[in-house]
C-alpha cells in the first residue's frame, strides 16, 4: 500500500504553511524590509502629524469654508425636512400662483419705464399697473395662507401657526419661478399629496 502512494517532490507541494498564513499585502518573511525601524519618537511624532497636520493658511481656510458649508446644509435640511414645510411646499407646488410671474412682470415693467422717457404716459400706466399686480399677489398669498392653515391643521396634529415663519417661507416660494425653487418641487400641479 505504500508502495502504490508515491510521494511529491517539495517542491510540487505549493506554498508553506507559513507564507500561505501571511497576509496576501505583506512581504515574504524571507524579504528584507525597505526601511529601519523608526524609534519611538519618530512613530510618535508621525503620529501627532496625522492627528494634527500642520496646515497653510489656504489650507485651513479651505477646511473651514468646507466645515461651514457642511454645518449650513444639515441645518438646511433638518429645517425643510419638518412636516409642516413639506406640506407647504406640496400646497404651494400643487397650485398655479399669479404671484410666480412677479420677476417677468417686473422686467416687463422695468422696460415699460424705461420706455417712458419717449412716452410719459407709460409711466402713469406702469405704476399703476405694478401697484395693481402687488395687490392681486398679496389676495393670492392671503387665500393660498388660509387655505394651508385649513390643510395644516387637519393633517399635522400639533400644527401651530406662529413663531415659525411660515408666511414668509410661503411668499417667497410663491415669488420664485417653479424651475428655481429649493429644494425643488416634488410633485406636479394638480397632483395631489
């Protein structure tokens, strides 16, 4: 039976026990190192340099404005993540507003004034025309205001209306064209939410 198993030269059998152990990253127990061991207070001092690296002033400028920035969006989003600005911001994206056409209708206006310097009259229209669109924007934001305080106090259970700046949050949304709005619109018009 001995016979009949013939037995593997060494160097058929594959790697030894030991380097087949080793990490695959490190180098073979045999291999020399490319470096003397670093005395104490070198490792120390390397490691106090990782800890604390000794920065330019570009450099910590560039950290601090990254640290600021990061500070600001989570602030950002913890305030637009709370249940009543979701709300406000799907009652607003849900409905057509006159008051989004506020910067168009500016513009508009802006060349009607300039305009006028060859037609006076225009400047009599104009005014008249902006103080006329400023109050349909004010009944619009008045009725959208009512109609998400109806809303609000339905759905959010400990909904209270002041201290929370939400008329103002509602009047700026409003204002601003719906491409430019931020955080930008979840849902379409008329869909509801």
């Amino acid at each position: 039976m001995d016979q009949l198993r013939a037995r593997k030269p060494l160097d058929d059998q594959g790697p030894a026990p030991a380097a087949a152990s080793a990490p695959s990253g490190s180098p073979a127990p045999s291999a020399k190192k490319g470096a003397p061991t670093p005395t104490r207070r070198q490792a120390e001092q390397a490691r106090m340099e990782r800890l604390h690296p000794v920065l330019t002033q570009k450099e910590i400028r560039s950290r601090e404005r990254e640290a600021r920035l990061k500070k600001r969006s989570l602030a950002f989003e913890a305030t637009e993540s709370r249940a009543e600005r979701a709300l406000l911001r799907n009652h607003v994206d849900a409905h057509w507003s006159v008051c989004e056409f506020t910067w168009p209708a500016i513009a508009i206006l802006l060349v009607v004034s300039l305009a006028a310097r060859y037609a006076p009259i225009l400047t009599y229209f104009g005014s008249i025309a902006i103080w006329v669109f400023f109050l349909v924007c004010g009944i619009d934001v008045a009725l959208r205001w009512r109609s998400f305080k109806k809303e609000a106090t339905q759905r959010i259970p400990d909904f209270a209306v002041r201290k929370r700046g939400l008329l103002a949050y509602m009047a700026s949304r409003m204002i601003t064209l719906r491409r430019f709005r931020n955080p930008a619109p979840a849902i379409a018009r008329g869909a509801q939410y």
